[in-house]
C-alpha cells in the first residue's frame, strides 16, 4: 500500500482499509444526539429502584428499559473510544470517549440497586414470575446465576462496612501500579549496535530476543536485578493483596479464596488442579526437553532465563501483502467449514478491519464491538508472518463475537473471560498446522515450530506455573503463614527449577520475578489463560484430525455466548475441562511438534 516508509496521515488511507465506524453513528452530530436522548433514559432507570417487588409486568418492564439503554451506552462507548484510536491527536474523539466514559459510570449508578434488591426478595418470587411473564423465561439462567449468590451476600449493614473496605484491600494493587509503573527506573544498556539504550518494560521483550547474549544478560540484570533490590517493599505489598482475598472470602463464607475466585463461573477446584498437575507431569518429559533443546541449537555451553527468548532461528523474510495474508487466513480457516468460511470473508468485505498503521493510531490490535454492531478489529498490518497470526487470532474473537450476538439474545450476547481466548487461539493452531504442511523451506518449518514452542511455554507452563504460586501463597496464608520476601524467592526458585529443569541456571534476580507480576494482583486470575489455550488445542486437534461432527460442535460452542456456564458449553462442544483428557491432548499435540524438529 503505501510505497515508502513513512507512516502516513489517516486521510491518505483508502477508505477500503479502514473499518465501518459509520455503521453505528454516521457522524459527530448523530452520536451527540443518541448520547443526548440516552442520558435522559440513564435517569430514568433509577425510578424501578424499589419496586421490583411489585410482579412480573414490572420486573419486565425494568430488564426491557434496561437492555435498551445499556445497549445505547455500549454503542456510544465504543464508537467513541474506537473514533479515537483512529488518531489519538484529536481532541473531538477524545472528548467523545470521555462523555461515553461518564456516561457509563452513571449508568451504572443508576442500576445499582438491581442486584441487591433481586437477592433480597423470595426465591420463589422470581420463580412465579418467571411462570407468569412468558418473556422473562428467557431469563431464567440469568436470574438463576445471580440468585446462586445469595449465600454469599451479607446483610445491608456488613455488605455497607465490606464496600468502604473496598477501597482499602485495592490499596496494594494501586500501590505496586504506581511503584512500579511511575517510581521505578532500571538502568542503560549497551544495545546491538553499541548505542546506550534506555531500559524500560516495554523494550524487555525486544532486548530479551537479541542476537547478542551481552544484551539479553545485562537487560535481564537490569530489570530482574531491580525488582530483587525492591522485593521487601514488594513482598509487603503481595501479602497486603493476599490478606485483602483472605478477608473478602471469609467474610463472604466462602471455603477459601480460591474457592472464592472460582465461584462465579461455576468451576470446580479440580479444573484449577489439572492446570497444576498436568504441568507438573509434563514439565520433566517435555517442557525440560524443550530447554534442552534450545540450549543444543543456540549452541550454549550453559542455559539461563535471558536465553529462552532467543530465537531459535530467524524469522522468515517476506512480505505478505494484505489481500494474500486474508487468502492465506482463508486457505488455514477452510476445515471450519462453508459457513465460517463465508461470514469470514463477508468481515473482510464489510470493512470490519482497519488494518494499516497512520500517524496518530493507537499501536497493536485487538477485536471489538457492541451487541447490535458488527464486530470490528485493529490492526497495524506491516506485511510479516507476526501480523498473519495476529490478523486469524483477532478475526477469530470477532467471528466469536459475531456468531454469539446472531445466534444469543443480549442478556447472553457476551462470553466470559474463561471463553475469551478460545476461539482466536483455535484459529492460530489452525494457520500454524497449514503454514508447517505447505512450509516452502525447512528453516520456515523450524521457525513456525519454536513460535508454536514459544506459545506453549508460555501461555501454558508459565501460566500453570503462576497458578501454582498463587495457590501455594493463599493457602500458606490462610493457613497462617507469613509471606516474607524469602519465602516467595523460595517458592518462586523451585517452582521455576521445576518447569524448566536442570539444563537452566536457576541465576539468584530469577527468584524475585513474583515481585515483577501484576496478575496477582487479581487473584486466581492466570489458570485461564491455559484452560483457553487447552480448549483450543482439543478442538484444534479435534478438526483437523477429522473427528465426526467436530466441526458443528465447535460452531455451537461460537454461537453459544453465555447462555449457560462456561464450562457446561465446552463440554457440549466436545471439550470436559473437569477431565484431564483435553489437558493430555494438548501436551500429545505438544510431543508431536517437539519431535518435528528433527525430521
């Protein structure tokens, strides 16, 4: 598209590649008064509060007003971030996203009382309800998820005094956000060219997948070594976060924190175990063969954290335009059938993607959109094979998206977080195994392979791994163990001794990378990100080994939103999280690829 290297203006860009904002507001003046006319309706909701009791027509009439009122303020929300991404210069988007974002905290004042005044009526109220207002039995898993909560709400005067502690367990979270975003700085390095290079946490990942073993040593000292002199102020600040779950749990019955955690997606504490076992037996076999491995071909006599992300062997130099990375995405896509098929390419048509990058334009990707919207992606397309996976994993939550808001009515439009990364991951496996089988060269096999080995380790063995800490730390605690900055580099130096095994130096700033983190903040958080990247192996593995119906079986788990628990959905698409046969399918699928590289 564009012929030099320099990035252009918005308005140079061909409006063929740039997405359909117009589809939801034409312009300026028609989102002003959609935000106008909303704001009065926002108010309006406030006069249900109390009176939620008074029957079934009543109850309708609130979900009703309030369906299409969040449905507006999800529109005008993103619209006016979206708008404003295009080029973050402008201050008439800016200044839309932020009314959209005031706009949304007073929508979601206004309906506060919901909930609260739901649980405190009679199961059998809403029982009857449901029986006499046929509308509302579409409903019925909605109110049956919120009223499982009951048990674990507190009467008004402790629910009152557990709100305003609110602010005090998120003390530690802000915290560590402000010590470590803002107050810490980590030193120079000497960068591959010789040039005196500011260290930061963004360029980690860069200096991490140097060619030059001096770079990757000295950014890793700088950056691990900075949160080992801080681990006291750190360790502090865990144990404040971990106490802040332990007292929320206790305080709401719950068994644990952990128990806590999983509760409100129904997931059974054996799903959290066969994160944690499955990498525990699979770590020796696979993931310390793995390491070996690595250390044999970039010929090191000794192996340490700052060498795994080296690149195994250099990315392929291509360039693939954008109309031929949208065929190859298609070529890749093709045993998901016509049907997806069909809807992909009609994306692409619709202008659901804005691909490439102009001056302004927020940096990365990502896939999004409001029930009744199309779905709508940003790119910034540069023509590498980085960018194909990227383009098949956010198609692959839009066409999630997309199947889920046909299909759902908008009370079950949304999948949850455990769903999220199942379907943009499906798709990745399904463009890795077409790129391996038609590989025009053994060193672009090679590559496909340590990027699918690289994926592994860290969505699941260091997920698993995290998991395991989080676990290990709340139950210490809770048990009445204290969280000392020794015991967390002791815990965190055998448990990385563990996944990756005796080939890696275990170097003493490793043992103080729990302080570096942020996910633990939010606890029992991280175990999704495996049970995702499992549930999309299984199907992977499930599609393109042919199995009967496993096609059908993965576009009913795309149209299923949230209309029933997470995992109730997957396992009537064929994958049962609460057995350990998806997590020893993915590691086979795991196997397989490691003794690929030889052959």
């Amino acid at each position: 598209m564009n012929k030099t290297n320099e990035v252009p203006e918005r308005r140079d860009i061909p409006e063929n590649f740039r997405w359909n904002l117009e589809a939801i507001y034409p312009d300026f003046d028609t989102w002003q008064k959609a935000y106008d006319d909303t704001s009065a309706k926002v108010e309006a909701l406030k006069d249900y509060s109390g009176k939620l009791g008074e029957g079934s027509s009543t109850l309708l009439a609130f979900i009703k007003a309030d369906e299409a009122v969040s449905l507006e303020v999800e529109r005008l929300y993103v619209y006016a971030n979206m708008k404003s991404h295009e080029d973050l210069r402008e201050s008439k988007p800016m200044e839309l996203a932020g009314l959209a974002e005031s706009l949304m905290v007073r929508y979601a004042a206004a309906v506060a009382f919901f909930e609260p005044e739901i649980l405190a009526l009679p199961h059998d109220y809403i029982n009857d309800c449901i029986k006499n207002e046929h509308e509302l039995t579409r409903y019925e898993f909605f109110f049956r998820k919120l009223l499982r909560e009951r048990e674990h709400i507190l009467p008004h005067e402790q629910e009152v005094l557990l709100a305003k502690a609110g602010e005090v367990i998120a003390a530690p979270s802000n915290a560590f956000t402000l010590l470590t975003d803002a107050d810490m700085k980590f030193p120079d390095i000497t960068d591959e060219d010789g040039n005196t290079s500011e260290l930061t946490e963004e360029r980690w990942y860069r200096f991490s997948r140097s060619k030059n073993r001096q770079v990757r040593h000295d950014a890793f000292m700088g950056i691990y070594g900075t949160y080992a002199k801080f681990r006291n102020a750190i360790a502090a600040l865990y144990s404040g976060s971990v106490k802040g779950d332990i007292f929320t749990s206790q305080s709401r019955k719950y068994a644990s924190s952990l128990d806590m955690a999983l509760f409100s997606e129904n997931v059974p504490e054996s799903v959290y175990g066969h994160v944690v076992d499955t990498a525990h037996k699979y770590s020796a076999p696979l993931m310390h063969r793995l390491v070996a491995l690595r250390k044999k071909v970039l010929g090191l006599s000794d192996f340490h954290f700052y060498d795994l992300n080296a690149p195994m062997t250099a990315e392929p130099e291509m360039r693939i335009d954008f109309p031929d990375a949208v065929d190859l995405a298609v070529k890749a896509l093709a045993p998901l059938g016509d049907e997806y098929l069909a809807d992909f390419r009609r994306g692409i048509a619709d202008r659901w993607i804005d691909i490439y990058e102009n001056k302004g334009k927020r940096k990365g990707a990502y896939s999004w959109g409001a029930y009744g919207t199309q779905p709508y992606v940003l790119l910034n397309y540069d023509g590498t094979i980085h960018d194909v996976f990227t383009l098949v994993h956010e198609m692959g939550h839009s066409m999630h998206s997309f199947y889920s808001r046909k299909t759902q009515p908008q009370v079950y439009a949304d999948y949850t977080i455990l769903l999220a990364e199942v379907a943009s991951t499906t798709n990745e496996a399904l463009l890795l195994e077409y790129l391996l089988k038609n590989s025009p060269s053994p060193e672009n096999r090679k590559w496909l392979l340590s990027y699918y080995y690289d994926m592994v380790r860290a969505t699941f063995f260091r997920q698993a791994m995290f998991a395991e800490f989080e676990r290990e730390t709340h139950t210490y605690a809770e048990s009445g163990g204290v969280l000392t900055p020794d015991y967390l580099c002791s815990l965190w130096e055998k448990l990385n001794a563990q996944c990756y095994g005796p080939e890696m130096v275990i170097d003493p700033e490793l043992c103080a990378e729990w302080a570096r983190i942020p996910h633990f903040y939010t606890a029992f958080y991280v175990y999704k990100y495996v049970t995702g990247f499992t549930a999309a192996n299984a199907f992977a593995s499930s599609i393109l080994s042919g199995e009967d119906r496993a096609v059908e079986r993965y576009l009913r788990f795309l149209k299923s939103g949230g209309s029933d628990y997470s995992l109730n959905i997957l396992r009537r698409a064929g994958v049962d999280l609460t057995s350990d046969e998806p997590f020893v399918r993915t590691m086979k699928f795991f196997e397989d690829r490691l003794d690929a590289w030889d052959k």
